[in-house]
C-alpha cells in the first residue's frame, strides 16, 4: 500500500522559496501514475499545485505556473515542490498525493492517496 | 475560468439521506469524483469516475452526473460522515476543486 509523507520547513520568509519532499513508500514512483502537489489554507478550500511523471515531465496550474518547480529524484523514490517569490498567502497545508490510473492503465481523474500534509507559514 | 461550486453547509439527521451537489458548466461532460476531509486531516477519496468507490468505503456513499450537476448522496448518513466534502474534476489539463460543504450530523 502506497504512502506519502510530506517534509520541509514550516516557516518561509516573505519573497523567499518555500521547498517541501513528498517521500513514497510501499511503491515505486516509478510507477505509472503522476504525482501532484495540492494546498490548502487555513480553513479554505483545496487548490491543485501541479504534477510530475517519472520521466520529468509536467503539469502546473496556470495561477501558479510562473513560481511552480516540481522535480523527481527516482533515486529516492521522492519528489519535490518548490514554489518562488512566496507571500503570506501562500501560507497552507501542503498535500502530496498520487494520480490515479483508469482501468486501461491511462490517468485518472482522481487522486489517492494523499499524504498527511504540512503546514507552511510564510512570515518574517 | 472554470469553477465548480457546492453549497457551504448541508445538515442531515442520523440515519437519513444527505445530498451535496456540485455545479459546473457541462460538468457532465467530464468525471467527478468526491473527496472526504475530516478535521485535522488529509481529504480521502469516497467517490471517483461519477459513480465508483474505492475499496473500504462503505456502500451509503453513491454519486451521480448528469448535465451541470454532479451529486454526492450518503445514504443512512452516520455520526462519523460529519465532515466536509469537495468535488473535483478536470478542466484543460488543469485540477479543479469545489468550493467544499460542511456536512452536519444533528
């Protein structure tokens, strides 16, 4: 059974780089699924960061595009979010979570699992 | 841009039926699934492809989606379904997520 668990600093100085590790257990990420980051601010809603595959390729969010990196390190069986020119309204739970796959092996729609989440605070 | 919107709050009575819908453009054109969050933890997937449940969620959670409008129903709602619940779907490659509703219990 698949796991994730998100690491990195939980504070991040206003303009600076927030930088978080999704580490995946139980499977490989090498696998064929992609793999996203997703947030959510205190007491907001969800909002979808961007995606990776194993062979580097990947998807962002329009709104975020410009200050979105999302790498893999298959070494490590991780990926990696990191996120540019922060402000305090990118403070927020930061969630990994894997893409699921259709029955013809293809993408799915949804997401599962997703890991336990960790607070960033952006403040001086 | 595109947006999927939820009612804020839905109340039911133990062991009767709750409804949440989410309202998009076309939004039965796409696949909808639903995600349950409970506080102080990660969202869990209840409802995926309009209609399928994962293994281990119980067979009270069904979905639906037709038109504009996708629905989540929890049949025989319990105690432990208080919660809030988003749905999602894709739009031009980009994830998007509903608005969220507080399911409560009474």
């Amino acid at each position: 059974q698949v796991q994730l668990q998100e690491s990195g600093p939980g504070l991040v100085k206003p303009s600076g780089t927030l930088s978080l590790t999704c580490a995946v257990s139980g499977g490989s990420i090498s696998s064929s699924n992609w793999w996203s980051w997703i947030r959510q601010p205190p007491g907001k809603g969800l909002e979808w960061i961007g995606e990776i595959y194993h062979s580097g390729s990947t998807n962002y969010n329009p709104s975020l595009k410009s200050r979105v990196t999302i790498s893999v390190d298959k070494s490590k069986n991780q990926f990696s979010l990191k996120l540019s020119s922060v402000t305090a309204a990118d403070t927020a739970v930061y969630y990994c979570a894997r893409r699921g796959r259709n029955d013809y092996g293809a993408p799915g729609d949804w997401f599962d699992p997703w890991g336990q989440g960790t607070l960033v605070t952006v403040s001086s | 841009s595109y947006e999927l919107t939820q009612p804020p709050s839905v109340s039911v009575s133990p062991g009767q039926t709750a409804s949440i819908t989410c309202s998009g453009d076309k939004l039965g054109d796409k696949y909808a699934c639903w995600y349950q969050q409970k506080p102080g933890q990660s969202p869990v997937l209840v409802i995926y492809q309009d209609s399928k449940r994962p293994s281990g969620i119980p067979e009270r959670f069904s979905g639906s989606n037709s038109g504009n409008t996708a629905t989540l129903t929890i049949s025989g709602t319990q105690a432990m379904d208080e919660a809030d619940y988003y749905c999602q779907a894709w739009d031009s490659s980009t994830v998007i997520f509903g608005t969220g509703t507080k399911v409560t219990v009474l």
